[in-house]
C-alpha cells in the first residue's frame, strides 16, 4: 500500500506542476474497510490503533467496538471523459459530487473501455467521449486524455489485485 500512496501523491504534484491549477473538476476514488470487533478478532487490534492515531481516549463505545477507514487511492485532475463514465454509468446520469458506491465489476468495466480506446483512438470520441463543463478541462483527445486512461488502468487493476482492498468497497465522489 506504500507503493500506492507514493505513487498517487506523485501524480498528483506531476499534475499541479504540469497543469495550470485552478479551479475545476478533480476527481476521488476511494477504498472503505468496516472493522468490527465481532465479525474479525483481528480488527480489534485495527481499531484500538485507529483510536490511537486519532488519540480517542474515553469515549469508545465497548458495545458498538466498529470503525469504518477510508483510503483515497485514485485521483484524476480534469479526467472529464472518465468523469463522464462515472456519472453515466454510477450514477443514474445525477452530477451532483455525491458520493458513489462502484462495484468491482464497474472497475472492471472501465478498465476495459480504457484499454480498448489506448489500443485503437478512433474509438475514444463513442466508448469514452470527453465532457464540457464548468472548468472541466480540455475535451481533445489529446496526451492529456490518453494519459488519464492510461492512469486510470494502472491504478484500478492495482487495486483489482491487491489483497489488501479484497474486504473493501470503493466510492467515487467529485468535486468542481
């Protein structure tokens, strides 16, 4: 998992330093782990830390003994196209930077669509269109785009195979 914080904060300086950074469209992908002391006798060890980092000290509920962690471990700047794809295909059509449950099915999905538009980029303006919208970025298929395929494959078959994310659920939320 160090890899993949190392990583993603890379990108992200490699994007504020390549990119004019101003407002608009950025783009989270995280993992969510639920940790019960019920369902996992190891997550009490899990949660006892959690409490420590967050220096929790008499206010623990003995009969709930549950802590849901969250980790961040995609993010795209101005990635309208693979915004778009999430919005179209997560979230009923609603742009509304909810929050949204995506399935590793959909992961998989997009994993798919991205790699058949990276083999052949006549078909990036029907698999994967790009979307105008308030500050929203650049809609030509340009280096810009294929770079956010490109990224968006790595980083998603790296979560696909980690074992660390096998008991997560993964949210997508964006924010412009």
């Amino acid at each position: 998992m160090l890899d993949m914080i190392t990583m993603n904060s890379m990108v992200v300086r490699k994007i504020i330093v390549e990119k004019e950074f101003v407002m608009g469209l950025d783009m989270y992908f995280s993992a969510k782990k639920y940790m019960s002391k019920y369902f996992d006798k190891a997550d009490v060890e899990r949660i006892e830390k959690i409490n420590d980092i967050f220096g929790v000290t008499g206010i623990e509920d003995e009969d709930y003994g549950a802590q849901e962690v969250i980790f961040r471990v995609a993010y795209w700047r101005k990635a309208n196209a693979i915004h778009k794809w999430f919005v179209d295909n997560c979230q009923d059509g609603r742009d509304e930077c909810q929050e949204t449950w995506v399935s590793r099915e959909q992961m998989q999905q997009l994993i798919d669509l991205c790699k058949e538009v990276l083999a052949d980029r006549n078909k990036a303006d029907q698999l994967l269109p790009t979307a105008q919208g308030f500050f929203f970025g650049g809609t030509t298929y340009d280096e810009w785009y294929e770079r956010d395929l490109e990224y968006t494959v790595e980083r998603f078959e790296k979560i696909l195979a980690d074992p660390a994310f096998a008991k997560s659920d993964f949210y997508y939320q964006s924010s412009w």
